[in-house]
C-alpha cells in the first residue's frame, strides 16, 4: 500500500525467529552505515551483540555510543516512548534500526513504531533461517510465530544459504512461497546483503555505484568484509531510470514496482503534476511518496533500483 506523508526519520524493523542472524545484520549495517548517524533499539542489551569493535562507551542514560555518531538503547516495553525520545535527540538520527526479540511479531513492532510522529516505517525485513525454515514452520510450539513472521514480512533475507544443499531448496521456497507468497527474497550468507538494500541509499548520488561503501568503515582490520560485500553486490542487478514528465508519484511507483519483478529496494525523486518534486521510496512490497521539502541541489527525475538477480 502506498503512503504520502512528511518527511521524517525512517525506520526499519528487523524481525525472523531466533538464531536467524538479525543481530549479525545489525552489525553488518553499521559497519556500512556511509556516514549515517544511527539508532539501533533493541529489546534488553542482555539479547543483543553489537560488535565490541564498534562500541565506544556506554553514558548515563543506558545508551551505547557506537562509531561513526551511531547509538544503540533498549525499548523493553516502551517502544513508541522509546522512539520519541531517539528521535528527538540532538543531532537527530538519520535512520533507525529496530531490532525484534525472536519470538516477537515484527508486524506488531512496525505498527507501534507508525504511531510516533516524527519517524516513518519504511519496511519490515525479516531474516529466515534457510537451513531451519522447513522444520520450524510446522513445529508445534513455535510454528504460529514463524508464519506470522513471515506473513509480516516487506523483504526477506534468507539467510545462511551455504547450509543448505542443492537438492533441498525446493522445499525451502515452497515455505516461503506459501506464507510470503509476493514478498521479494535475497539469499545470502552471515546476513551480508548490498547496504543499500535496506539504507536506501540508491540514487542519492551519481558517480557511485550503489552497495559501495567505503572501505574506512571496516574497523577492527575485518577487511573480508569488503569482500563479501562485493561478492554479494555481484549478485544484484542496478539500474536508473529518468522521469522527464510529470507523473502523479503514486501511480508512477506502483507502476514501476510492477515493471520490475524482483525489485527489493528503489530510490529517487520524480517531478509531480502538481510542480513539485517527490521523493519515491520501495523496500520489498511497501511503497512510499512525500514531497520533497529540502531544497535539494541533487539530481530530479531520477530513480534507481536494485533487483537480484
């Protein structure tokens, strides 16, 4: 469903089952945040493992300083309290990450998170155990959790795929096609994905190819995450397309995430009819427009893509 409202801090809500690799996602985006400064809000610290590499110290308040101006802080409860509060710290964030508990409905999370004024939900990715999947959807206690999630879900990372043989991907995709039947997927190892596929970053500038980041972001000597990131990179599909005319903005991207099957994620402005530009947005099945109020000096009529291969 296509949304119009103002700008404000987006948000991605990370969900799947336990052991799935949300908190190794979470690690990996912030090693590639590109200069975002970002929130990551978790259930309790004793659930999570941001990487010890990027911590800088812990204040006062409970919150973890992370490098790069990045923060994480727990929301146990109080979620939508939480979210304000972030939000409304000087310098603002530019992006936030929530992490879901394991057992927790990502849905549920991104509809509470929809209810503070200054953020908007821009998708709710949930990772997927490859290797697990088949037996967790049917298992008698924990089943109902997992095919909610699934249904939840805007995108799907599955992930550990190197655990899974050839001969047993049939019946990994059968799950996925039944419980997220329209739901893009990207498969992938230790949950390393293009960061531009859940930051958004595709189209900001020209002259940069999206999912690069820049290699002053790997801390810790962790160089083979350049590399993994490249090798995941070459297993997506970039793209741009012009927009000279004006269009109405939520026609033109339903539209265009139907001409591109596979697409996961899109970003770029559009000239509207009504002469001013807007800011168009895809992440898995969720789409959203808001004109654009920045004055910015950058590139108009311009959106790209990511679409895997």
């Amino acid at each position: 469903m296509t949304s119009v409202h103002p700008p404000s801090c987006p948000v991605v809500v990370v969900g799947g089952y336990l052991g799935a690799g949300k908190t190794t996602l979470v690690n990996h985006m912030l090693r590639h945040a590109a200069g975002r400064r970002v929130a990551v809000l978790v259930n309790d610290f004793g659930t999570v493992s941001i990487d010890a590499s990027l911590i800088e110290g812990q204040g006062d308040d409970g919150v973890l300083a992370i490098a790069g101006g990045c923060m994480c802080c727990a929301y146990g409860e109080d979620l939508v309290g939480t979210l304000s509060t972030v939000a409304a710290r000087r310098p603002a964030p530019q992006a936030i990450l929530v992490e879901c508990s394991g057992v927790g409905l990502p849905g549920a999370v991104a509809r509470a998170a929809a209810l503070v004024p200054a953020i908007r939900v821009e998708g709710v990715v949930v990772l997927v155990d490859a290797a697990e999947i088949v037996r967790l959807i049917d298992d008698v206690y924990v089943g109902d959790t997992v095919r909610q999630q699934l249904r939840e879900a805007d995108l799907l990372i599955v992930n550990q795929s190197d655990r899974v043989v050839e001969e047993a991907w049939p019946a990994v995709d059968q799950v996925l096609s039944t419980w997220a039947p329209r739901c893009p997927r990207i498969r992938c190892q230790r949950a390393i994905t293009p960061p531009q596929v859940l930051w958004g970053g595709v189209g900001v500038r020209r002259g940069r190819r999206p999912g690069a980041a820049p290699s002053t972001l790997l801390t810790g000597g962790r160089r083979h995450l350049s590399d993994a990131v490249a090798t995941a990179d070459a297993r997506f599909r970039h793209f741009e397309t012009r927009v000279e005319r004006p269009v109405d903005p939520a026609l033109w991207i339903e539209d265009f995430s139907a001409r591109h099957p596979g697409l996961l994620r899109a970003k770029g402005w559009v000239p509207g009819r009504d002469g001013r530009q807007w800011l168009v947005q895809v992440m898995g099945q969720r789409h959203s427009v808001q004109p654009d109020t920045s004055n910015r000096l950058g590139p108009t009529g311009s959106v790209v893509g990511i679409c895997a291969l």
